[in-house]
C-alpha cells in the first residue's frame, strides 16, 4: 500500500512496508557504527588477603584509577569494596594501563599499576600490617647502635697519595 504525501510537507509518496525497512536499517547502521567505535573493555577480579595467614580481608575499599600513556593518574576513579571472602569484581574496565589501590583499616594501603589487556584478569591483593614507627622520644637503649657512615675514616685518606705532607 502506498502512503499519501502530505501537500503541506511536500513529502514524496512511499510505499509503508519501504519507509520501514529504510528506518530500520539507519537504526542498524547507527547501532553497528557504535559498537564497532567502543573500545574492548575487561571484567576484573580481585581477592584481597592477609599476607601473615592467607584469610580474605572484608570491606576493604578497591579503588581503580586510569592511567595515562606518561604513568600520569587521571581523573575520576571507581571505589569496590570486598566481600566476606575477599573478593569483588568490575566489568566493563577499557584496556589500558589501571592504578589499583587497596586500603584497610589495620593494613598497608596496598598501591601498583597493571596493563588491562585480556578479557578477564584476576588479581590476587596480599595486605600486610604495618611497619613500627621509629620515634626519637622512646628509649632506645637496649638497641643496637647502627653504624653511621660518616663516622667511618675514608681508606683512601690513610694511603700516601704521593703528595707531599703539611707539616
């Protein structure tokens, strides 16, 4: 069946079932071009662990941060948090180079940069606990006394240097 043209419009005359299929093909063709442009993107996994005993750390904040081609981290970001055994997941990360920080309360903020460029990846984050801090106001008595290197005579100051002596 063939449609009407409007007088007003000015429109030409199309047959229904033609003007369709030309709108369905410019909505496929609009769709095929988009998904042709997206970038590969990657689902990743993480488990987040004691370092001492190999137990999942719960609720620990995952943050991922995308990095530029000068290792420059770039704005915006994504905050997971771990479940109960330790593990989270993103899907949808474009391939590149990812900056992963893990932080816990109790734990080192864990930091280090991966190149995203398989489908999946899994990444496996060991937490360690905290170095002692060394203050100037505790006794340090019982310590051993660390050898400074400036208190060390240089060997080549006790060798002739074949120069004569001030005397």
């Amino acid at each position: 069946m063939w449609a009407v043209s409007n007088p007003v419009g000015g429109g030409l005359a199309m047959p229904l079932s033609l003007k369709s299929l030309v709108v369905v093909a410019a909505v496929v063709v609009v769709l095929g071009a988009t998904a042709w442009a997206q970038e590969p993107t990657a689902e990743l996994n993480f488990l987040v662990i004691k370092d001492y005993n190999g137990k999942p750390v719960r609720n620990a904040a995952v943050v991922l941060h995308p990095v530029n081609a000068h290792g420059k981290q770039g704005r915006g970001g994504f905050e997971l948090k771990t479940d109960s055994q330790g593990k989270t997941n993103f899907d949808g990360v474009p391939y590149g180079k990812l900056r992963v920080q893990v932080l816990a309360p109790g734990f080192q903020t864990f930091g280090e940069d991966y190149d995203v460029k398989s489908p999946t990846m899994d990444i496996k984050v060991k937490l360690v606990l905290p170095q002692k801090q060394y203050s100037i106001y505790e006794d340090h008595a019982n310590e051993p006394k660390k050898e400074n290197p400036t208190d060390k005579k240089d060997d080549k100051d006790d060798k002739d240097s074949g120069a004569p002596k001030p005397q």
